[in-house]
C-alpha cells in the first residue's frame, strides 16, 4: 500500500468514527461547551503520523505544505497544535482551523470510551465536562458501563496500527504532523519526477 492509499484508509476509519461517535453523543447527553478549545491548548497531546496523513496531503494539493513547514519548524515544544486556532485571548478559548482533517485524537476525545484498571467504561473527557455537566456525565458514565454502545478509543486505534504500525507510532502532535508532511512531500516528490 503506497502513501495515498493509508491516507484514504485512514480516511476511512475517520468516517466509521465519525458514524459512531455521532451515534453516541446523539445519546449521550453532554456536549462540548461550544468555542472552548480548552482540550487543544495543552501542548502535550501525543498523535501519529499516520492520522495526520489525510491532512498532508490535503495541505500539499493546495500548495501549502511548504509554508505548514516552516511554521512547524519555528514552533518550540510548548506551542499547541499548528491547527490550533486561539479567538478569545482573554478567555483563552478556540477551535481547530482544519476540522476536517483534524486528528484521531481530536476525533476520540470528548466521544469515546476507555477501560481503566477494573475493566470499567470511562468516557475520555476533560475536567470542564465533568464539573460542568456533574449528572450528565455521571448518567452517561452509567450507560455506558449498562451497555449504551461507545466508540473505543482502543479499537479504533488499532484499526490504524492495521494500515500501518510504524507510522502509527505516537510523537508530540506537531511533530507527528510535520513528519506527515515530510512523507508527503517526498513521496510527492519522487511520483511527480519520475521517468517516463
């Protein structure tokens, strides 16, 4: 499988996820606050290679690969993600300047379930969430441990590990975009100079 085609599989589980979680958080009963981007300001979040390939390549068809580079190269380790779009300094909110090619754990984060060390459902969540909405979450924390079906962060990671295990190996998020943009451009590359 070339460059192009973990992409679009990657794709693909994007859309399965996409399905479930709009399943579950049509039966969950909380939400996101809505422009809080609280959970992208944290410049620790860990991400693939593999889940930002989608992105890459829809940087590079626009031509904007380049210039993604350059403002990842000159972004320390503290910086949030080079999606990260900040609208209120003063409250320090924001949301994701590309949505659509945002990565897994953008897509998990908020709408989908782990097990902890008793084999218990918990939803992956931020602190905002839980004090802000005490008896939704605690319903839905409930459910889920009751059987209301929940998108596992697990499972569809390892439907990515399947595509490709190496490039699903975890980096700081701009790291783990930049060396997607980096597969991109070389494999761009070397397919657009080929002999004839």
């Amino acid at each position: 499988m070339n460059l192009r085609e973990k992409a679009l599989e990657v794709s693909r589980v994007f859309d399965l996820l996409s399905e479930d979680t709009g399943k579950f958080m049509a039966q969950s009963g909380v939400n996101c606050v809505i422009g809080c981007g609280k959970c992208c300001m944290n410049p620790k979040i860990s991400a693939s290679v593999l889940e930002f390939l989608p992105l890459a390549f829809d940087l590079y068809s626009k031509g904007l690969a380049d210039k993604a580079m350059e403002k990842l190269e000159n972004m320390g380790e503290e910086d949030f993600c080079l999606l990260f779009r900040q609208t209120n300094f003063l409250t320090n909110s924001g949301s994701c300047g590309d949505y659509q090619y945002r990565g897994m754990i953008c897509r998990l984060f908020g709408a989908s379930v782990r097990r902890d060390k008793h084999g218990m459902k918990q939803m992956i969540t931020c602190k905002i969430i839980k004090e802000g909405q005490p008896e939704e979450f605690k319903a839905l924390s409930e459910a889920i441990n009751s059987g209301l079906p929940a998108p596992s962060a697990s499972y569809y990671y390892s439907l990515l590990s399947d595509i490709d295990e190496r490039l699903s190996e975890h980096f700081p998020v701009n790291t783990a975009i930049k060396k997607a943009l980096d597969h991109v451009m070389t494999y761009s590359y070397y397919l657009e100079n080929q002999e004839v």
